[in-house]
C-alpha cells in the first residue's frame, strides 16, 4: 500500500478523518491539512495529493512570495494583539512576576536579578499564561451565549495550543480551542465558536453545516479568508 507523505513541496502534511463526505486540501501556516472521510485508505489520500501537487504547487509559490513572519524581541515597545487590538508591551523589574493588561499597554513584571539570557523566555512564558487564561475566560463566556442561541449544548470548554487548526468538537461534544485565537478580532473568535458548535449539530462540512453556521454568522465567509490570510500571525 502506498504511503501517506509526510511533506509535499515543502508542506508537513496532516491528515485529520472525519465524519465529513469529501475530500478537501487547506493550507494552514506552513502545514498542508488534508482534510478526509473517515473510511478513506491511505493509498486514496497518497493519489489525492499527486493529482492536487498542481494546486499545491501554486499556494507554495504564493507563500513564498508572502514575507516572513519576523518573531518578537519581547523588548518594551514591541506591539502584541489581544481581540483585535494592539497594545505595546513595557518590560519592568519588580514583583509579583507576571504579565498583566493595564492602562493601555502590557505590562510584564520580571525579578530584577533575572539573567539577560533568561528574560525573553521568563516574558515569553509570562505572556502565554496570560493569553491562556484570557483565552479560556472568553471562549467560556462566548460558547456559552452562542450555544443559547444555536440551541446546543456542549460537554465542556477547553483551551490548548494547535498547529494548524482554531478549534475542534470531538464526538462527546467537548470543543476545544486553539488559546492563539484570542488575539484576532471578537468578530473572528466569534466565527470560530460559532463553528464549532455547529458541528454538534452536522459534525462534517457539508452543505446543511454552512447554512447552520449562516444563520448565525452573515459574514462567515469574509470571517474564514480572514483567517486564511492572517490567522499565521496569530500563531
């Protein structure tokens, strides 16, 4: 039996099953998310990428025409998104330790005995909390209005770090999101758990999944290019 590849053109591959009826290529970051029905053999999904190695050939050349992502300093005046917004960071010595939003700007606390060499990682450890647990707040908060509304009712909320994904619904009806989200606009996080808790009632994305999903987000289209586009920067 032919293999899947584990990179095409420079893309790692990742196959997610589902209960979904077709098969569907997404670029996502750097990844190429093959997107398959569950009983699909793996010598199927091996002959779908040789006969898309056009298509992906053209979303490699347009990535590479995109200019690389250049990643933070953490050093104060450097600017980190929070639902839309962006707010300059100011590095300070003192205690308690940590990172906290306040007038207008974050603000990350580290001991003044830190090692230079250990800052960037102590700052960068500060910020990921603080993104986690906002994350988390928020996405409780809108699963739970969108959920009343949509007229479902999940198992649980939780937040953890994916690669190549915003969000998942497994089949206990627990949805879990990707913490980085909570940077993009609240009209962006709003898609993403609109999307998600339609799939408690179609678990695919077929056609009857887009119109549950329309109904309760007009915009969703504008909503999904936009994370298309941006949604890397996010990561």
């Amino acid at each position: 039996m032919t293999a899947i590849p584990q990179e095409v053109l420079g893309l790692r591959v990742e196959v997610v099953r589902s209960n979904r009826r077709t098969a569907a290529l997404h670029i996502v970051g750097s990844d190429l998310q093959v997107r398959i029905p569950a009983h699909l053999d793996d010598e199927r999904v091996a002959a779908i990428l040789q006969q898309k190695r056009p298509w992906i050939r053209g979303k490699v050349a347009e990535l590479n025409r995109v200019p690389p992502h250049r990643p933070k300093e953490l050093v104060s005046g450097e600017s980190f998104p929070y639902l839309g917004r962006h707010y300059r960071l100011k590095v300070q010595e003192g205690h308690p330790v940590g990172v906290c939003l306040a007038g207008g700007s974050f603000k990350a606390t580290i001991r003044p005995a830190e090692p230079a060499e250990q800052r960037h990682a102590r700052i960068q450890q500060y910020l990921h909390s603080w993104y986690r647990a906002r994350a988390l707040e928020r996405l409780q908060e809108k699963t739970s209005r969108y959920a009343q509304q949509i007229g479902v009712a999940p198992a649980g909320v939780s937040v953890r770090a994916f690669r190549s994904r915003w969000g998942s619904c497994n089949q206990r009806g627990q949805l879990v999101f990707n913490w980085a989200i909570i940077k993009a606009p609240h009209s962006i996080v709003d898609y993403v758990v609109i999307h998600e808790l339609c799939h408690l009632i179609h678990p695919n994305h077929s056609k009857a999944f887009w119109q549950v999903v329309g109904r309760h987000d007009v915009e969703f289209a504008a909503h999904r290019q936009w994370l298309k586009q941006r949604g890397e920067g996010l990561l």
